[in-house]
C-alpha cells in the first residue's frame, strides 16, 4: 500500500463534537484530532489500545483515539474531529 493511499486519514475531517472525558466509555468513533481549547494534559486511549496521558498546548492535535479519560485530563475546551 502506498503511503497516503487511505483517504480515511488523509482527508479533512468531516464532524466535531464538543468532548467530555470519561474514564469508563469510548467515544462514539474514532477521531483524527482533538482540539484543545487550554493547555493542560489529555489522558487518552489510542486507536491502537494503549493508554497515555500528553501534555498540549492549546490547538488541533493528530490523535486517533478511542477514548478520552477523565483521569489525569487536565486539559479543557476539548473538541473531537474524525
């Protein structure tokens, strides 16, 4: 496969929808950012399973996750785009 060739993840996105982190449930899709509205961290499950948490500044970062945690977000003004 040629690198670009999934138009899935070299598009723009399409939706957004305002976040509220949550420890115990996915998000309804997968996103292919989150922006940030304040700085602080995200605690986030990835796409691929694995949970971390990152420190951001405010702006659109390319994240696909599965989740947003409550836990250790500190982060606010959170809006998914997939």
């Amino acid at each position: 496969m040629a690198i670009g060739s999934d138009n899935s993840k070299t598009t723009s996105a399409e939706h957004a929808a305002a976040v509220t982190p949550n420890d115990n449930t996915d998000l309804t899709y997968t996103t292919r950012g989150l922006y940030v509205g304040v700085a602080g961290n995200i605690s986030v499950v990835m796409a691929g399973g694995e949970t971390v948490t990152i420190p951001v500044q405010p702006g659109l970062h390319p994240l696909s996750v599965s989740r947003v945690r409550a836990t250790g977000t500190t982060a606010t003004g959170i809006v998914a785009v997939w």
